[in-house]
C-alpha cells in the first residue's frame, strides 16, 4: 500500500487542520493512479448528470456525494459478482451471521480504502473542485445499531470478507435505527434518526427478492397416510420481508460479501374498500402494523404492545432468513439433507434464538424431514455466541405471547424440551433442581420460555467474547448445561478491524508507521511489533506524540462546535465513551471528577494535571438511572467548566449523539481510555481495543478483554484498579449496603455529599437524593467499594503523565504489543473452530 506522489501534498481537511492524507490506494505506479483518476473523475461526473440530475455548476455537496458513493459502488459490483459466482463454482460451504445490529458507520472512506483507490478519488475530486474530506462530512451513519454487539457485527463482516469466507450477514432494515440523542437542559431526548431521508446510496433493493412471513393464528394437525403425524401452521397475520443488499468490500478488494436487510410491508398496502367508505385512516392499518416492524431498533418492552413488537422483530428476520439461505442452498444441492454440510449459521446473542425452532419447523413441516434427523441438522448447522451474562439481556417471552404469535414454534419448543429432559433422565440425570435449570421453560414467577437455553441447546458450539467471560459463562449462566455438555462452551475473544479503527480513523498514526516499519503493517497487524524498537527512541515519540497533537486538536474542534467548551489539547484527554448503563459505571467516572474538583477548589496551590474527562453514550429511552447519571454529568459539567476557580485544571465534556463517525474522532485523540466496568459485568469491549491500538493507556477493573489486554500490553502499560470477579461475587454474598464503605472513605464521603446537598442542581437540590440512597443503601455495582481504588488508579496515571517520556513508551507499546486483538484472527478461529470454513 505505497503512498503516491499524488497524496504527499498536505491538503486542509473540514475541521481546518493540516492532515496529509494516508488512505492511499495500491498504486503500484504513477501511471496507474493518474488511469484512476482520470477514469473516477469521468465516472464521479457521469453519475452526477445521469443519475443525481445535475451539473457540477448547481451540485451541492450532497449531491457530490451521491454520484462519489455511486461510481464507488460501481467499482464493488464487478468484484461482488465475481465472488458470489466463485462461490457456486467452487461450491463453498457459506457462513450466515444472524445479527439484530449492524453498526456500519460511514462506507464511502471505507470502502474506498478496502478498494485501494482514496487517493486517486481524492485527486479526481480535487480536479473537479471538491474536497473528499467534506464529503465524508456529509455521509450520515447507517442506524443499523446501538454499541458494541452492532459494531462487533461490523467488524466481523469486513472480516469475513478480508479472509475470503463466503457469507452473508442477516438483519433489519431500519427506517429511524435506535434513536437520535439530543442533550437539552442536561437531560437525554430522543428524536427519530432519518439517516434514510435522502435514500442509501450504497444499498440495492432488491425487490424480486421477498418472503412471507406469519404471525398467529393456529395449528392443524393431520395423519399421513404412512401414520406419521403431519402438523400445518394456519398464520393469522402475513408480512412480506423484502431484501435490501449492501457489498461487503473486503482488504484490497478481493472478496465481496453481502449484508442483506430486511424491510418489513403489508401484503395490501392500502385496504381499497376502507379507503371508499372514507375510513382513510383505517384503510392503512396493516400497511402501519406491517411497516413497524423495521421501524425503529429496540422498541420499548415496557409495555405488552412494546413486548410483542421485539418478538415479531426477532422472528420476522430470522424466519425471512432461513427461507432464504433454505432457497439459496436448495438452488445450488438440491439436497436439504446436505445442509448443514454446506452452511454455518451464527447466532450473534439471544436476538435470533427463534431460529432454532424456526429451522426445525421448516425441515419437519415445510420439507418432511424426519424429527431426530431435523434435530441433528439443526444443531450442526447453528452456533451461537453469548455476549452477557446479565439476565435481563438473556431474553425469555412469556408462554403466552410465544403461544399468541407462534404457535408452530410453541409446539416444537415443547417437544424439543421434552426430548432434551427425557434424554436427561435417561442418561442417569434425577436431580429436579439440575433438571429444572436445563429446562426451556422457566416455570417460575410466570411460565416464560429462555431463549438463551433454545440457542446453547440448538448448536453444537457456543463462544464466550473473552476469556475471562467464556469462563464466567461456564460457571454462571450455563453451569449446569457445561457439566452435561463439557466440550460446547469454547472462547472466541473478539477484536476489531484495524482498517477502520487505524488506517481510517487515525490517518496521522497510520502515516507514521508506515513511515518507520512500513505499509505492510496494514496487511498484516503482526507487524505492529516491530514498533517496540521505537518505544525508546526521542525522535519516534516526538513524532508519535506530534501525532497524537493533531487528533486532539481536531478532536477540540470538535467539542467546541458541538457543545460549545474549549478544551486545551496540552491536557490530558480522560475518555469514556460507551451505550450508558449502571454496571459500565459512568456514574463512579462522575463521582471522581466531582472528587477532583473538590480537591482542585480546596487545595489551590497543589500540582494538579489537567485534565478534560469526555463522556458519550446513550441511555435507553426507558431506562431512567442511567439517563439521570447522563443529567448528572451533565450538570458536574456545567459548574465545573464555569468555576474560574478550577483555572482550566478540569473540563467535563458530554457529547451528544454517539455513534461510529463521532467515535473515529474521539479514539484517536484519547490519553486514557476508561474501560471501569463491575468486573465480571463487561463480556469483553470492543472500545478498550481500539483505544490501545491508537495509543491511549487503559485504566480498568480486571473485566473482559482487559485482562487479555493487560496480558500483552504488560502491568506497566495500563492502570488496574478494583475487585476481581470473584471479589465482586464475595463482596455481594456480604451484602450491598454501603454505608460502612462510605464512612470509611472521607474523599467519598465528601464527593456524595456534595452531590445530594445540591452543589450541581442548585434549580432542583433534591434531584440526586434517590441516586445517592441507591449508592448507600444498595450498591449492587459496588461504585462505592471500588471508588478508592479508582481514584488511586488516576492519581498513578497521573504521575505517568508528568513524565512524559515514559507515557509515550508506554502509549506505544499499547499500539505494539494489540495486534492479536484483529477481528481477522477471531473470525480465522471461528473459521477453523467452528464453522469448518
């Protein structure tokens, strides 16, 4: 990947600051990037003409960006073609990764960097007048996902193409995604995204391509002629799943995969008749029911409307794709004996699950598959990855509402769960208890069915994201299923692409090493290890450094237009940027800069290191703490950054709206990445990855990947504090009431009691009354235990920072030493592990 002459001239990005543009192409000559350029600029202005239906005299930017999208995407399709016919040539097994998120980002860098051809864009561009860095300013980010499940599902994606594997990632179309995040007056509201306002340049409707997908109604029951009961489901209701493809570019450009999305539509989109009688409301009911089923991502379950909404969500892009790997198999075998011999189905969490009983029922009832040998295809064929051990995210559905939408899938989940238990017991398994904790119905406080029991039951492996939690998964959640099945539970510790998180997100870093180990590095992430002759040297870490400057000042820019503070890029950058929740522990963040700041007012002459401490995230629209710690930061933000006492030594900073494009500018700039979850809480993070990689050093608890991380980047690299996993489950077997911890802790007790004396809601001083009775009374996170420790954490990190030398070797020893967190090595180990790809 060597830079063209085309691309040394330093160019002035939107932000206004000098950047030399490293998303260089493969341009292996100067004759073949001045034939791209000259091609993509005809194809740029073409599109433009033909397509947008203007000139370069009237474009706006948003049209620049439609034809530059367009005549990419006319550049993936003859690679995507070819993939899609080498797979049927070659008769490959294929790999469907079933996922409710798809958090994609921006794909015009993107894609264009897989391609090999953002120079040679970048210089068509500049001859016609246009700025590629302002373009990508205009793309809006898919809201296809809310955090890490989303991104990880991205990541896995671009993967999969890299390495060739033939797949096809499966999910919902959304029209509006999760939500779009607005801070008014500190607190979160919640607005439609319309990302899809001006359509998608980048997706192919595919309207040839639906299936029929059913909803209640009820079961008829019939003898065959051989004497075997036949069984056939009379849906009440029919929505018609629609496919909408998106390429997959993988590096280079070699393989192309395909998301396909579903759009969910009535089977009438208007009822004539009603319409006639005047009833024009009326007449589009079920073109309105149909359609909000890939409305929004994570509708509200606290409702019974709301409930049902996520359940006919899961299975309407579930059942629409199996129906269309089914197809797709029985095209290319003719056999559905065969099909787990050619396909892998990933479950990525609980989401899917309904798949199981949803193969079943198309292998016994659509296609007279014997039961046990449906059974033996279903578990071969599916895997599942678990991503929490949190029981409200390991979903379970009442019987009744599973009995009231899909009473097909009722029935198959009985007789599987009857089967299984059977077996148990014939199999020498007595005990009630053990029996009970297997079982996929959870007879307690209401009857509902475990959907993560259905998934680990209907695969024949099942991954946990780190080591640690694949161990936790072991002795938690599924105990008594590991003891019965000891060789299902395997790790699969995630990881990132480098391509988005480096070469694209950190073009200063990544011209750097390119410059001092060589381009080959973003072919092969090992190589990051060569960085380590550098660690030492003064001239690298200047520049490293200088590197680092420069995405702060952008990053400063940033803020300063979005909320509106000026942040100084000489101070530390102390970033914690994730969906907000209580066990990710936002809150004790908060609760060390009021800490800070307290003792910045109180201690004026004492030699403090400034610090701006960055917050992003959003809170569930129905999860009322977690958007009221979004209030308090905000608040501690508002007095702190107007105290002129506090002399710039502490900025807090919230910015709205998180998402993949605001996160490419944060990671880069960030000096320590806060990964301080309850340990044992966090599956693995994908966020504590990408900050190593950019050089920001880790303070966290011993909690997911941060143990793997710790393992390579070494003790010295990163700050742990806190209790262990095993502490944690001592510490709760203890009890969760605080007010012992807090007595002991003067710091502590001052910080809460700054906060619920109204310090920082002088309009509302009771505000955080019941916030603080929650950290006293019952701390089930255990902030409280673990806020001493913290705070000890960032005074080390503190005292590194002053000794600029060593933070430097250790920044780039974090980017050194992360290379096995590539999202190519998990997929090549999902690969050779599991799906036998």
């Amino acid at each position: 990947m060597r830079a063209s002459r085309h691309d040394a001239a330093l160019q002035r990005s939107p932000d206004g600051l000098q950047r030399e543009p490293t998303l260089n192409a493969i341009d292996t000559t100067h004759h073949a990037h001045a034939a791209n350029v000259a091609a993509l600029r005809d194809e740029v202005l073409s599109r433009l003409t033909y397509t947008v239906g203007k000139d370069s005299a009237t474009a706006s930017p948003r049209d620049w960006f439609v034809a530059t999208a367009l005549a990419t995407r006319d550049r993936v399709v003859e690679s995507w073609l070819a993939s899609t016919k080498r797979n049927y040539r070659e008769d490959r097994r294929r790999v469907y990764y079933l996922s409710l998120e798809f958090l994609i980002g921006r794909l015009l860098i993107d894609t264009l960097a897989n391609l090999g051809l953002t120079g040679a864009m970048r210089d068509a561009l500049g001859e016609l007048g246009v700025d590629l860095d302002k373009l990508r300013e205009v793309e809006p980010d898919a809201a296809l996902g809310n955090g890490g499940l989303g991104r990880l599902a991205a990541c896995f994606m671009d993967s999969m193409a890299t390495l060739e594997i033939a797949a096809v990632g499966y999910g919902i179309r959304y029209d509006h995604g999760l939500f779009r995040q607005t801070i008014k007056d500190g607190w979160q509201h919640e607005y439609p995204e319309d990302w899809l306002s001006f359509g998608n340049s980048w997706q192919f409707p595919r309207p040839e391509i639906t299936y029929d997908v059913g909803f209640g109604g009820h079961v008829e029951s019939a003898r065959l002629t051989d004497g075997m009961l036949a069984h056939v489901w009379r849906p009440g209701e029919t929505i018609v799943a629609v496919a909408y493809d998106t390429p997959v570019v993988g590096w280079r450009g070699k393989h192309v995969n395909t998301l396909r999305l579903w759009s969910a539509r009535a089977l009438d989109p208007l009822r004539l008749d009603a319409f006639n009688q005047g009833d024009h409301v009326g007449a589009l009911t079920e073109q309105v029911r149909a359609e909000a089923i890939s409305k929004v991502l994570y509708p509200s379950d606290s409702t019974p409307a709301g409930q049902e909404l996520r359940l006919r969500q899961e299975y309407f892009f579930v059942s629409a794709s199996l129906q269309d790997l089914i197809r797709r198999h029985m095209k290319q075998t003719g056999d559905i004996a065969k099909l787990a011999g050619k396909n892998a189905i990933q479950l990525n969490d609980t989401h899917p699950a309904i798949g199981v009983a949803e193969l079943m029922r198309l292998l016994v009832d659509v296609y007279g598959v014997d039961w046990k040998e449906a059974w033996k295809i279903t578990q071969a064929t599916f895997s599942y990855t678990n991503h929490t051990l949190l029981p409200e995210a390991l979903e379970t559905w009442p019987v009744w509402l599973m009995e009231k939408l899909l009473p097909r899938h009722m029935q198959i989940i009985y007789l599987i769960n009857a089967m299984h238990l059977d077996g148990l017991r014939e199999q020498g398994v007595k005990d009630a208890g053990v029996l009970s904790s297997v079982s996929l119905i959870d007879e307690h406080n209401g009857r509902h069915v475990r959907m993560g029991h259905l998934a680990f039951l209907g695969s024949h492996k099942v991954n946990g994201v780190s080591a640690l939690h694949s161990e936790l998964v072991k002795e938690t959640v599924f105990k008594d299923f590991h003891r019965l099945y000891p060789d299902r539970i395997v790790n699969k510790t995630n990881g990132v692409t480098f391509r988005r998180w480096l070469l694209e997100a950190n073009p200063a870093l990544s011209r750097l090493l390119a410059e001092t180990i060589g381009a080959a590095v973003f072919d092969d992430p090992e190589r990051l290890v060569d960085l380590e002759a550098f660690a030492d040297d003064p001239t690298f870490q200047q520049r490293y450094a200088a590197a680092k400057r420069e995405n702060k000042e952008r990053l400063a820019a940033r803020i300063f237009d979005s909320v509106g503070v000026r942040v100084d890029p000489n101070a530390l950058f102390d970033v914690q940027i994730k969906r907000i929740h209580e066990y990710k522990r936002q809150l004790l963040n908060v609760l060390e800069a009021v800490a800070l700041y307290l003792d910045i007012k109180s201690q004026p002459s004492r030699d403090f290191v400034p610090r701006v401490k960055i917050f992003a995230g959003k809170a569930a629209a129905s999860y009322h703490q977690a958007k009221l710690i979004i209030k308090l930061a905000n608040d501690v933000a508002r007095i702190v950054n107007a105290d002129p006492e506090t002399r710039g030594l502490l900025k807090v900073v919230f910015l709205p709206n998180y998402n993949v494009s605001l996160a490419e500018t944060i990671i880069p700039a960030a000096d320590l990445s806060e990964q301080i979850s309850t340990a044992g809480m966090e599956a693995s993070g994908t966020g504590n990855m990408k900050f190593a990689l950019n050089g920001a050093l880790t303070i966290g608890t011993l909690d997911g990947a941060n143990v793997e991380i710790r393992e390579r980047v070494g003790d010295d690299n990163i700050f742990i504090f806190g209790l262990t996993a095993q502490e944690v489950e001592e510490s709760r077997a203890r009890g969760i009431d605080a007010r012992e911890t807090i007595a002991a802790s003067p710091r502590l007790t001052e910080t809460l009691a700054a906060i619920s004396s109204g310090l920082f809601s002088p309009d509302d001083r009771h505000r955080y009354a019941q916030l603080v009775d929650t950290l006293t009374y019952y701390d089930h996170f255990l902030v409280t235990k673990d806020f001493d420790s913290y705070c000890e954490a960032q005074r080390k990190a503190d005292a590194r920072w002053r000794d600029q030398k060593a933070w430097r070797r250790s920044c780039i020893l974090n980017t050194a030493r992360v290379a096995w967190f590539s999202s190519d090595r998990t997929i090549r180990e999902y690969a050779e592990e599991i799906w036998k790809v």
